[in-house]
C-alpha cells in the first residue's frame, strides 16, 4: 500500500497485488539477451558466416547464458574375484578399499572389548566364550568393520 500525502487517500500497489504474467517477463528477458549478444567475428571475407565469439571452455545453456563445461568423473570398472559381478566405481585401483576387493580378501585386525576380557578373568571357563562375544574385527588396509560383535 501507499499512502497519497497530497490527498491523504491509501492507494494500493497494483504490482504486488498483480505480478506481471510469466510471458510478459519472459518476452522482456529475451529482448534483454538480445541485446547483450557477444560481438560476432569479422572476417575480411564476405562468403563466411559470422559466429559469435565464446571462449573454448563454456558451454551455452537454453536461456543463453554461459557456463564453465564440468570435467566428468573418471569411473572405474572392476570384476569381484569371488563372486564376478561388475562393479563401477569412483574410487582409483591404488585406493585401499579397491585393493581389498581386487584381492578378494582383507587384512584382518581383531580387537577384544574391556567387558569381555573381565568376564575371561573373572568367570574363567564361561567368560571365554563371552570374551569371544565381544570382539570387534577390523581391516587394517581399508578400515571396513567386518564384524562388530554383540556389543558394539
């Protein structure tokens, strides 16, 4: 709303009660990108077609505004040895979790919990087996939890 001061009357604004159409404002913007096209390429001779000039690196987009072109991703393909399924991966065959599954195995690294090896201590022949229950096993190349015990 806006408030006349010579008439003291509230006249409303009609633009924020009524936005312009979709096509109104899209006919305004493609007349504005007209003229804001890049300056087109002379050559000496008529015969050629003149193109405009963008740099090597961009791409154009519907709306005719230009953007930076994205390096696409380097995808790798592995084959799993054991079950030889096709797998597609981002990761490079150097990377730690890709050496495990190329080999087919990891290295395993076993942890026991404080709670298991007080119940080993302390109720010795049972507290074996409940010292077996809380380990945590581990690969020490690509740092995959294989298996986390009942405890953890």
């Amino acid at each position: 709303m806006i408030i006349d001061p010579q008439s003291n009357m509230v006249v409303k604004h009609s633009s924020a009660d009524n936005p312009p159409s979709y096509d109104y404002v899209a006919a305004q913007a493609s007349s504005n990108v007209e003229q804001r096209q890049p300056p087109l390429v002379s050559d000496k001779t008529a015969n050629q077609v003149q193109l405009p000039s963008v740099p090597p690196n961009t791409v154009t987009a519907v709306h005719a505004r230009t953007t930076l072109a994205m390096q696409q991703p380097t995808v790798y393909h592995y084959q799993n040895p054991l079950t030889g399924e096709h797998i597609a991966s981002l990761l490079p065959p150097n990377h730690p979790e890709m050496i495990c599954l190329q080999e087919g195995q990891h290295v395993n690294e076993t942890k026991f919990g404080i709670l298991g090896i007080l119940a080993a201590i302390v109720w010795f022949p049972l507290g074996i087996g409940l010292c077996l229950l809380d380990r945590r096993v581990k690969c020490k190349r690509c740092g995959m939890v294989i298996d986390n015990g009942i405890c953890g």
